[in-house]
C-alpha cells in the first residue's frame, strides 16, 4: 500500500517532529513517510534534527517575501512536488490563510497543548497552570482558518497535581503530546477519521 507523503510545520524545538519520526522508524506508523519538514525559522533546533534524522528541509524565511500569499505559494510548490498529503503542524508558529487551509482541506491537523476550547493561543500551558485549573490535556484537531480551532480527532487529559510546577507540568503535557499525536496520524492514515465538517468520528471507537 502506497504510503502517505507526510509535511511536519515547525518553528522551534521539534520534539513532536522527533516523537512523529520516531514511532515511523520503529515501526508503529507504517502507512506514513516524512517526505519534509517545513521551517519558517532556519535557527530553530527542529532543523538540526531534521538533519541528523536525515529528513529532507525546506526552510522558508517570511521576511524573504513580499507577503503570506507569495510565502505559502513558495510552500505549496514544495508540497506539490513532493506530492504531500498529511501537513501536521508541530509547534509551527503562524496562520496558514484560509486560501491554504481550503487547498488542504482535512489534510492539515494540529497540535495544541490544552483541552481546546480553553486556553488558545502561544502560551496555553502557562494560561491554565495560571488559572488554577486541576485538569488540563492536548488536543489535536484538523485546522481550520481560525486560529487552534477545527474539529477535534484526540483529546487526552492531564491532572494538575497539588504540589505541581509549571516546568513539571510542561513535560507531563509534552510526555502526552508525544504519545497522542502519532497515534493521530495512525488513525488518519488508516482511514479511520470521518468529519463531518465540524466532528470527527472515529471508526471502530464510541
Ligand atoms: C507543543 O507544545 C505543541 O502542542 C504546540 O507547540 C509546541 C511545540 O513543541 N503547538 P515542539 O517544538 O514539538 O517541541
């Protein structure tokens, strides 16, 4: 069975991006390749591990062009000629315009370090460490054009213990992350995710 030509988007650490390639060379995500990873920041550690992983990089510089159509054309050529079909963001830090998000509609999920609804946005694990809240998790879900936004595929909890830092929930929610999102993309790749626009439903689960 053909395999699905994977794009990883990241902007900073990459240990999504580690995680994701991981459980492909073990073994546990048979039907994907990582055919690239797309980075907008040629400084970020994700691309020294692309490197030494030996996983093919494009890195596309924002500030080299005159907008983000002409930025995301550049990137759909790339997607194009390596004939992608799975774009998973992976701490990629910018909007993809609704233009791009309708080319890959259902083809593009991300990740996001709390339980969506709550706590959007850059810093959503400090936010609700903040907020006092006792349980928080990761989602991911296909992207839509707003921003952490789209229908929901996996959602996974994480209790915030009593005497709990914030450091020390940041690897619990990572610990999670690495886990949730290559389980993700084994059910996307066996066909096992049906949206209806707004759910997912996942085939053979409640
Ligand atoms: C993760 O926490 C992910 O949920 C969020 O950005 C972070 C990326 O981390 N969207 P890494 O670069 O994969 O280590």
């Amino acid at each position: 069975m053909a395999k699905i030509n994977t794009a990883v988007f990241a902007s900073g650490r990459g240990s999504n991006f580690l995680a994701i390639v991981k459980a492909i060379r073990k073994g546990s995500l048979k039907g994907v390749n990582i055919s690239l990873l797309v980075c907008d920041n040629p400084s970020a550690p994700v691309v020294y591990k692309a490197k030494k992983l030996n996983i093919k990089t494009v890195l596309i510089n924002p500030d080299l062009y005159g907008g983000r159509e002409e930025f995301e054309n550049k990137i759909t050529g790339y997607l194009k000629e390596n004939k992608i079909s799975l774009i998973v963001l992976a701490g990629f830090m910018r909007m993809l315009s609704p233009s791009f998000v309708r080319a890959y509609k259902n083809r593009i999920i991300n990740i996001h370090p709390s339980l969506l609804p709550a706590f959007k946005g850059r810093q959503a694990i400090k936010d609700a460490f903040d907020f006092g809240v006792k349980v928080t998790g990761v989602t991911v879900h296909f992207v839509d054009d707003r921003m952490d936004h789209g229908p929901v595929i996996l959602q996974k909890e994480v209790r915030v213990d009593k005497d709990e830092s914030l450091s020390s929930l940041e690897e619990k929610i990572h610990r999670v992350e690495h886990k949730l999102y290559p389980l993700a993309i084994k059910l996307f790749s066996g066909n096992r995710l049906r949206t209806n626009g707004r759910k997912v439903a996942i085939k053979g689960s409640r």
